[in-house]
C-alpha cells in the first residue's frame, strides 16, 4: 500500500523526457521502486517467454488464461483471511493447474470444463471482495498488475519462483517436447505423458502467479502467450522459439516500463499494447514475407 | 500390447526375445492417424530427433554431432530431406508419414510397428509409402508389422498376412491366405481374389461387405 502511494505521486508529476539518452537512463533508475519493477519484470520476462512456448504448442492458451482468473479467487480469498493474496494465488493456480492437467491434453469438452469451473471460481473472487470492504485497491492491482509497488523482498521470492520454474522446465524439456508434439507417440516411447502434463501445468501455476505481479491476472496473456505466438511465426526451431520469445518478452516489459515512467499511465497498458501491435504489425506483414521468402527462393534456384 | 502399454488378457507375449515393455529402444511406432496440427511450428528435423532422445529427460548436451548425424541418415533414408527444415504442420499427408517413418527408423529398430500408416493418404502417396517401407525394412533386414484395411497396396511385399474379422483369425503366406475360399471363410461373406494379366493379384468383394453387414 505504501509504494503504491509512492507510485501514484510519482506518476501524478511524470518526469519530463530530456535530449540526453543517459540522463534519461539515469532518470529512470533513480528511485529505487523502478529498479524493483526492472528486476521483477525482468524474471518474470524469461520465464513467461520461456513457458510460453510450451503453451503455444501444447494448445493450451486458454488454460493458462483460465489459471490466472482461478489464481485471482484464491488470492482474494487469502486476503479475506488475512493471508498475502500470493499464497491463495498459488494455491488456488497449483491445484487447479494440476487438475486440468490430469484431464489430458486430448481430452475434447477440457475447454468447456474449464470455462465452467472458471466462471464459478470468478464469481468466488467477487464475494470474496465483498466481503473484505475497502479491499478495491488490492483487487485493482491483482486484476491489472502492481509492478511499481514491488518491495525488495518480492523481488528475492520472485527470484526464487523463477529459478525454480526454468530448472523445472529445463529438466523436463525433451519428454515435455516430445509428448507435447505427438502424445501417442511419446507413449509408446515410455514418456510418462499423464505425468508430464500435470507437472507442466504445475511449473504454469507457478509462472502465472510470478506474472500477476506485473500484468495481473487479466492481462496475463501479453506476457505468456504473445511473445511465443510472435516467435513460433518467424521460426520452428524449438530453442531459437523459446530464446525469440524470452527476448520479446524482456523488451515489451522494459519497453513499457520505460514509456509508463514518462507518462501518466499504467505500466500494464504499455506492455499489453507493445505485445498486442508486435503480433498484429507480425501477422500483417506475412503476407509481404512470404513472396520475399518465395523470391529470394527463385533468385537461389536461378543462380 | 507389443508396445507394451497393454497387458494381454490371457496367455504369454514375447517381443524380440523378451516380455513386451514400453521404451523398447529396438521397436520403431507410427501410431494411427498421426496428422499434425496445421499450425504446429516444430521442424520436421527437430521431430525425427526427438525419436533420438526424446524421451530422456533434460536438454541434450553431449552427442549433439552424433545425433545430428543419425537424423540426417534417417531423413536420408526417406527422402523427407528437402522439406525437414520447413514445420510440421505446413507439410502435406505424404510428407509427413514420410518423417514419421523417418523418426520410428531412426533409432536403428529391429521392429517396425505401424498402425495404418495408409489410412488419410491419396493412392499415389499410398503406393510411394508402401515401396518405401518396404525398400528400408530389406536393406536393413528389418522386420515390420503394418496394419492397414486394404490389403491390395500391400499384396506385392508381404511375407506373413494375419487376417482379423468377426473375432476370427487366420495367419499365413499370403498365398495360402489369401484365396477366394479362405477369405470368404474368414469373413463368412463372398470374397474374390483375382489375378489380372501381369500377375498381380486383387481382393474384391469386400465392399458388399460393407453394405450388408452382418450381426
């Protein structure tokens, strides 16, 4: 609550813009709650790119939205009883994470199963604040992200949950690749596919919670989905996917944080709208890619 | 079973000289229907290397040259090289049987399994699947086990035909099975086999079959 007053008073007088790129820099590091938003969002960049990719190939876009939306229930639920809304958010981003994975990739109604259990969870969290009056500001911040009200000790948990999200992805890369690619296959092969697919879902609990700080929970997808849905476009080579989509990633948090220091609105904004006209600008120039693509074809099969 | 993802409900089943366990390193699998999502982004390559070491845990860090080398050959081999750098799910029917023939090859199998690898290709595609799978398996000595509906593609470089229908079963040369009176037998409805003027012999009369099916 402190730093979001510090936040605010800040942004009612936005720094002004100087010529010199240095001072500029310089300006933007000065108080010490943009420094805690640049590493928390830093972290939290490279795992969301990095999980992204799997959410991408997996299909499961709307099972990591759906996670936030659940996460935001138990968050506030946990401050109802006066717990920090970050444990409710795991708990309740864990155990139903590791429910739909269960469930099964294959599985036809999974979306509507989802939906279902979402819309309930949803209406859960709106009770919840109810009942927790003058409670407006905190839902605020967990819907659309609270980065600049981020403490030192946020940063170090982050920093914690993000090691633990890339070790845990990295040591089930392959399998987790394999069964996400072709499930039956990677049955056959003795990947235990049921297994990986809950602890994928549980590493994604993990990695929404971290997220929620800086976009909040609405606003999860620029941050998991976009920058792997803008790299598996320009390449299909998993690891350059997963690299493209961290670097995507990084620049729309530190691009939008930057913007946001020097005007009067939200952090989240910026980030959502870079990630949104990246993949739009992306998409409208395939067109113009391809017949480059075939040229450049012709031209080598000429020459 | 074979695979190892099911227990027989009766009697012993042994594969390459051992109990049936999933993993077996020496079975190359095309599962059924494998027709990739339109939009998955995953080089062909990528995918023929993940029958290398995909189902090890981690990244691959060391025999990265070996592995390379391997899927290489394996693409080779089907003569899926051209398109192996392009994604998965922008390749056509064909093209994509022919990587997954290559990712169940690469891992140098004695036995190959596929279950109806024909199914979703046109004839053409068919008939380049069925010489290729059967050019492999001999230049290997590779022992392959296809299910398939239609017997006919297959009548040319089949050893062993095992025949299953109304919970009936018969196994043999296909040149003892597949005559007009044991198949009608087996499916206890007419079945021709003719043999046109180069040799090659057809199954007809399935299709009525189809039609009047019986209970």
């Amino acid at each position: 609550m402190r730093e979001l007053a510090i936040h605010l008073t800040v942004s009612n007088t936005s720094p002004a813009l100087s010529w010199n790129i240095f001072d500029d820099l310089a300006a933007l590091f000065h108080y010490e709650f943009m420094v805690h938003a640049f590493e928390a969002g830093t972290i939290v960049a490279i795992v969301a790119g990095a999980i992204g990719y799997f959410v991408i190939l997996r299909a499961s876009a709307f099972a990591a939205h759906a996670l936030s939306h659940i996460g935001f229930a138990g968050a506030t639920g946990a401050v109802v009883l006066g717990v920090s809304p970050v444990f409710g958010l795991l708990a309740f981003t864990l155990v139903s994470g590791m429910t739909i994975g269960a469930l099964g990739n294959r599985l036809r109604g999974r979306d509507v199963t989802i939906g279902i259990v979402l819309a309930w969870t949803l209406g859960l969290g709106v009770l919840f604040i109810s009942l927790y009056r003058g409670y407006a500001t905190e839902a605020y911040a967990l819907l659309f992200g609270e980065i600049l009200g981020i403490s030192a000790t946020d940063v170090a948990i982050t920093l914690v949950a993000g090691v633990v999200t890339v070790v845990a992805l990295t040591a089930i890369y392959r399998p987790l690749l394999f069964s996400s690619v072709d499930e039956d296959l990677a049955s056959a092969k003795g990947v235990p596919v049921t297994a990986l697919s809950i602890a994928f879902m549980a590493i994604l609990a993990v990695a929404v919670t971290e997220a929620v700080q800086v976009v909040g929970v609405l606003l999860i997808f620029a941050l998991i989905v976009t920058p792997a849905a803008i790299a598996v476009r320009f390449t299909s080579r998993p690891s350059i996917a997963i690299l493209t989509g961290i670097v995507l990633a990084l620049l729309f948090t530190w691009l939008g944080l930057a913007i946001a220091y020097y005007s009067p609105h939200p952090v989240s904004f910026f980030i959502t709208s870079l990630a949104f006209f990246t993949y739009v600008g992306v998409r409208m120039s395939e067109p113009l890619r391809s017949r480059l693509g075939r040229r450049a074809a012709i031209a080598q099969a000429a020459g | 079973m074979i695979l190892g993802q099911l227990a027989p409900a009766g009697g012993r089943l042994e594969v390459l000289g051992e109990p049936p366990h999933r993993g077996n390193p020496s079975i190359g699998y095309v599962p059924q229907g494998s027709v990739f999502d339109p939009e998955l982004s995953i080089r062909g390559r990528d995918f023929v290397g993940l029958g290398v070491d995909g189902h090890r845990w981690g990244v691959r860090l060391g025999g990265r040259a070996k592995a390379n080398a391997d899927v290489s050959a394996s693409l080779e081999a089907v003569g899926a090289s051209d398109y192996a750098d392009r994604p998965l799910g922008s390749l056509s029917g064909g093209e994509q049987q022919r990587l997954l023939l290559g990712q169940a090859l690469v891992g140098r199998p004695r036995l190959l399994v596929m279950d109806e690898p024909l199914s979703h290709l046109d004839v053409r595609n068919q008939i380049a699947i069925v010489q290729l799978i059967s050019e492999v398996a001999r230049a290997r000595g590779l022992t392959v086990l296809l299910i398939a509906h239609d017997v006919n593609l297959l009548l040319p470089h089949i050893d062993l035909v095992l025949y299953i229908a109304h919970g009936r079963s018969a196994i043999g040369k296909p040149s003892e099975i597949i005559t007009s009176e044991r198949l009608t037998e087996i499916y206890s409805s007419p079945v021709e086999v003719l043999t046109d003027s180069r040799g090659r012999v057809f199954v007809v009369g399935l299709e009525e079959e189809v039609s009047h099916p019986h209970a």
